[in-house]
C-alpha cells in the first residue's frame, strides 16, 4: 500500500505489534532518516513515574500500567510530524486502537511467534508479563498472546512483515513527498 499524503499535512506515525517486535529499533531508524521524532511510550512512562515498568507492575498494578501508558499515548493529539513506539499491549486497551487511527497512521510490525522468541528469550527480565517464563512456556505464551492480540493490531492501516526487512526499508507514510 502507498500512502504518501501533502508535505503540509501532519504525520503521527504509531508502531504498533507484539514485545520484541522491533517498534523502537525500527521506528527510531525511520524517525532519524525521515527526519521525524520519534519517541516511546514505555521510556516516557519510566522517566514520568522514576520507576521501571517491572517496578510499576509489581508496585501499582498492570491495570494502572495501562492507563500511565493510555495517559502519554493521548498526549501525542498536541504533536505532529513524530513517530511513536507503543508499548506491545498498548492498541489492545482502553480504546487505544480507535484512538490511534484516529489522530494518525498506525503501523502493524508483524513477526512471526519464532522470530520473536528468539529476540524475547534473552530478555524476558525487563518485561513483567514474560518474566517467569522460559523455553516452551514463553514460545507458548508468545504463540498464545498473538492470537489474543492480533484482532488489534489488526486494525492498523499498514501491516509491515519485519522478519525480512532490510536495513534501508522506509514506509512509504513516512517518505516527505517533496524529498
Ligand atoms: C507490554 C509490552 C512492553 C511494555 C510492558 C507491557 C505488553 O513493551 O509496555 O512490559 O503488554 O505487551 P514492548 O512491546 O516495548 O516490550
């Protein structure tokens, strides 16, 4: 799909798709080359609230996670011209989807349950929802939560395939038509 809108309309590009799906090391090189900024939701949660995700989950709850994280989403109405990383479970609630099509172009980074495995399994620490799982169970759960996850992301009007992307992929929503 080719979507290249006026160089003076607004871009509000939202990465959206499963943990280890590659939203912040894709959309920070796409930011950076297009000349976008490019900002992501669970840093700016982190810096707000001085604590870790896993902090927060442990501490306050994944119910108040997601809405610190529904909180910073919505405060993108104010920018333009930016790329979002959002965390992997942020389309999937409080309306976020809806949301995100509204005020902008979401991009479904898809991956395959394996590929994702192989880049989650050495760093399950810093997520809570996979942290106790290892080998099987998180391939499982990996295969499990897509399923669950994927009418959401779904939803997004350009649907990417990561698992064979080269480095000097650029989506064409974020291509300036006058470049
Ligand atoms: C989550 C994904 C994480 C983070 C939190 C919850 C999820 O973001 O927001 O641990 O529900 O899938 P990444 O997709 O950037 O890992």
């Amino acid at each position: 799909m080719t979507i290249l809108l006026d160089s003076s309309e607004f871009r509000r590009v939202f990465l959206i798709g499963f943990m280890g799906s590659g939203k912040t090391f894709w959309g920070s090189k796409w930011a950076a080359v297009s000349g976008f900024k490019f900002f992501d939701i669970d840093e700016i949660v982190e810096a707000e609230q001085g604590k870790t995700i896993a902090e927060i989950f442990a501490q306050d709850g994944e119910g108040h996670f997601r809405n610190l994280e529904t909180d910073v989403l919505r405060t993108f109405v104010d920018k333009q011209n930016v790329v979002i990383a959002t965390g992997g479970g942020t389309a999937c609630y409080n309306d976020n989807i809806t949301w995100m099509n509204t005020n902008g172009t979401c991009i479904y980074l898809r991956s395959s349950a394996e590929n994702i495995f192989k880049r989650l399994i050495s760093e399950t620490e810093k997520r809570p929802l996979i942290k106790h799982l290892q080998n099987n169970e998180l391939l499982f759960y990996i295969t499990e939560k897509i399923k669950e996850r994927e009418s959401f992301y779904q939803q997004a009007e350009i649907i990417i395939d990561v698992d064979n992307l080269t480095e000097d992929y650029l989506p064409d929503i974020l291509k300036r038509k006058d470049a």
